[in-house]
C-alpha cells in the first residue's frame, strides 16, 4: 500500500488572516482548504518541521497577531 501525498498548501496569503479574531480566522482559513490550523500563543516553542497544508496563527489576545505557512 503506497502512502497517501501529503495535502496541498491552498493558493492563499496567510497574512489576509493577521488582525482578523481567531475563529473567523479558523474558519475563513476552513473554507479556503487549509487542512490543519495551529493556534499557537505569542512566543511559543515550535518544531521547525514544515507540514504542507498547515496554517499556523500566533493568537494574542484573541486576534491573529502573525500566520504563516508549514
């Protein structure tokens, strides 16, 4: 059995999510095909290991301060 490809990254700027509260973020991201959302707080410790098709949203305060991609 040959395992599944990994899913692709959405054409979608990351940074249209920046300001936006965290989950209209979520869910605007949901529906732009993002396959896996990480919620992370300001500051957090990460892996540096990229997964395509994960949207990753620092979260301060309730709003999306930085998203990128992996």
């Amino acid at each position: 059995m040959t395992p599944s490809p990994a899913p692709a990254s959405p054409d979608d700027d990351p940074t249209r999510y920046v300001g936006l509260e965290a989950a209209e973020a979520e869910h605007r991201a949901r529906l732009r095909g993002w396959s896996t959302l990480r919620r992370l707080p300001p500051g957090a410790l990460i892996t540096l290991e990229y997964l395509e098709g994960r949207l990753n949203l620092e979260v301060e305060e309730g709003r999306v301060r930085r998203a990128w991609k992996g």
